[in-house]
C-alpha cells in the first residue's frame, strides 16, 4: 500500500493531502452522521461597498467506511446537505446553496510488486477550499469540482519501481455569470521512485496536463519534477517536490519554477498539525469578459495551515490560515498587470456531549486585495452533530 501511496496522484484532492498520512489507517464499518449549524455572515457578496449581512442555516447527513484489511482497500465520505441564507447571497439571486461532497479511493494489490490505486473526489458547494485548486477570491454561488484519478506502481527491485497515472479534474460554475472561468484538466504522468529506507523514497517525474477553458485560451503544461516523501512516521510525515513547467498558451512558450511542499506532524500529546504550500503558472481565472482579453500567466502562491489540539476528551480547538496570491501578466487587448491576495483565518472549539452527540462553534476573517476592489468578511456559526 506503501507503493501506492507514494506514487504521484494526478489531481489529488486536496493540496493537504500530498503528505503520506501518519500511522496506519484503521479500518471502521459504516459511520452515519447528521449536523445542524446556524451563523451569521457580515458580507453576504464580499462587497467592497454595501455591505449587507445576513443569517444562515446548515444542515446536512454524512456516511463514511473504511476497509484497509482486504486486498482490494476501500475506502469512502459521503455528505448531503445544503446552506439556507435569510435574503439573497454570494452574489446571486438565491438563498439556498448546496452542501454535497464525495470522496472515495480504491488500493488493489496485484501481487507483491504491483498496486493499481484509484481515487474520487467531488464536492458542489457556493465556497470550495482554496487547496482544491479553486480560484474564485469570493464565493460564486454553486460550484462543481471533481478529481478523478488513477495510478500503478510496479517494482523493479527491492528499492527501485516505476509508476504511471492519469487524472481527470475540473470546475464548474452554475452561476451563467461566472461560467467564464469553467475549466478542466486531463493529465498523464510517468515516473522513477527509489526507496531510500522504510519511511523515504525519492522520485523523478515527467507529466504532460492540457488545460480546457470554456472561454479564454487553452493551455498545455509539461512539468519535471523531483521529489522525496517521508511515510509512515510515529509523528510526522512530509512531501516536497521541485521542477520545472513548460507552458504552451496563445503561441508562446514559457518555463517556470514550480513548487510542492506538505508537513504533517503530531507536535505534542493531543496536538496535531498540517502545512502545505504550492507554486505554479496556473491557467485559472485568466479570461476576463469586461476586456474580452486574456492573460497568458498565472503565477499562483497556495499556502495553507491547520492546527488541532485536544484540550481535554471532552474539549477541543482547531485554528488555521489559508492564503492564495495571484499574479497576472501578459494581457492581451492592452490589458494591464495584475494581482488579488486572499488571506482566510479560521478558529473553532467542539465539545463531547456525549458519545454520539457533540457541539462546535466556529469564526472565520476573511480579507481579499485586487482586481480593482478590497473587501473584508466575518462568519460565526454554531451548531450541533450527531452520530449513529
């Protein structure tokens, strides 16, 4: 499962997720969940100007399972909700917005050398995580977003094995007035893995990505990357990767630097940590319909921090920032260089009250700098969930 593991995911779901996960999954029979929350948001559109604020409601049921025992390991998260407002929100003329999520993978052993892994993931919400890959700065009513994903590794020797995978991933925007920015990505890769120790191996990758655009310019990347994981720690786990991006967009080539790092770490008894931080030429929110131009790079910072601490069984805290700059230059139609920098902060406390029932309350500050506007947002909520 190791090998699996350490095989680079094209389209992973989550830039959380680069890292190897610590210790050994457990596996768990079908867990069923139902959540209640209510809250209050101060900039219900994220404007600069008349802000207006409102109260909102969310509501939804979750399933999960977890077989890692079996040859074939599966594995699955499911959520059905939704997100009520009291007038109209996210820049649209609704007030109600979904709350769906799905996440599924797949390990099969083919032997002791081979493992064939499949991994799904796919959410339809107003406010995807920035570390899936979204763009939007601001929430945009409902949004699709899926990952598709498929890799096998083989060994070659006791250290040395080969792997190749391909990916199916994009984003889409239900609002007509946002559809400029609907795209999706195909993606293949092979690469070259040597396994230093138990816990570290190293890789060399090639990919080869083909950007689909709705509106705009399509583009083709061929990345080159090294790489080195560190698995299965008691306490900690890491993944980093650096390379090179060729670019083909509009009938220009462009090389840039890329960059992929992940840490987990338990820090001390009862707290736990995740880090992530990413660059590269992205092809996102580059078509701008108010100039009908397009600009051809991209430079995208994704960073992100979470933290969790058991205070005590009953009792425990979660605090985290996430923060996505983007840099746009070589506009077409006399477009001029631009940049939006959004910095999210978020702390939260869940009390046990009993073994199926807990409580949580929750504070997000969001502040947002670009494209001509600057806004800022706060969003408390508390709520319940039961489990069964």
């Amino acid at each position: 499962m190791l090998a699996g593991l350490l095989a680079p995911v094209a389209g992973a779901f989550s830039l959380y997720d680069a890292a190897p996960p610590i210790g050994v999954p457990e596996s768990h029979a079908v867990r069923y969940n139902a959540y209640l929350n209510a809250g209050y948001d101060d900039n219900l559109d994220c404007s600069d100007e008349n802000r207006e604020g409102g109260g909102f409601v969310r509501f939804g049921v979750g399933a999960s399972y977890a077989d890692y025992e079996s040859v074939t390991k599966l594995s699955y998260n499911a959520n059905l909700g939704g997100q009520l407002y009291d007038k109209n929100a996210n820049g649209t003329d609704e007030r109600l917005f979904s709350d769906i999520s799905l996440s599924a993978s797949m390990t099969h052993m083919m032997g002791a050398a081979g493992t064939v892994n499949t991994s799904f993931s796919l959410s339809y919400s107003p406010e995807p995580d920035y570390a899936n890959g979204i763009s939007a700065a601001r929430t945009q009513g409902d949004c699709l977003n899926w990952s598709l994903s498929n890799s096998f590794s083989q060994g070659i020797s006791e250290r040395w094995s080969w792997n190749a995978n391909v990916g199916f991933s994009g984003n889409i925007y239900t609002d007509s007035y946002y559809s400029h920015d609907n795209r999706m990505y195909l993606s293949a890769g092979l690469g070259l893995s040597y396994k230093a120790t138990e816990r570290t191996s190293y890789g060399l990758n090639a990919s080869y990505t083909y950007d689909f655009r709705e509106k705009g310019y399509d583009s083709e990347n061929i990345n080159v990357n090294a790489s080195v994981n560190h698995a299965l720690s008691p306490i900690s786990s890491c993944s980093l990767s650096l390379g090179t991006q060729v670019k083909f967009v509009h009938g220009t080539v462009e090389v840039y630097p890329t960059l992929t790092g992940t840490y987990r770490r338990e820090l001390a008894e009862g707290l736990s940590a995740s880090v992530y931080v990413s660059l590269d030429n992205e092809n996102v929110n580059t078509y701008r319909p108010f100039y009908g131009g397009n600009y051809l790079s991209d430079v995208t910072w994704r960073l992100g921090a979470n933290c969790t601490y058991a205070y005590t069984h009953r009792v425990s805290f979660n605090f985290g920032a996430t923060l996505m700059d983007s840099s746009y230059s070589d506009g077409t139609n006399g477009m001029a260089d631009t940049s939006r920098t959004t910095t999210t902060f978020n702390v939260g406390m869940s009390y046990v009250f009993t073994e199926t029932l807990t409580g949580n309350v929750n504070y997000q500050y969001t502040i947002s700098n670009g494209f001509g506007y600057d806004y800022y947002r706060n969003v408390v909520s508390a709520g319940v969930s039961y489990s069964f």
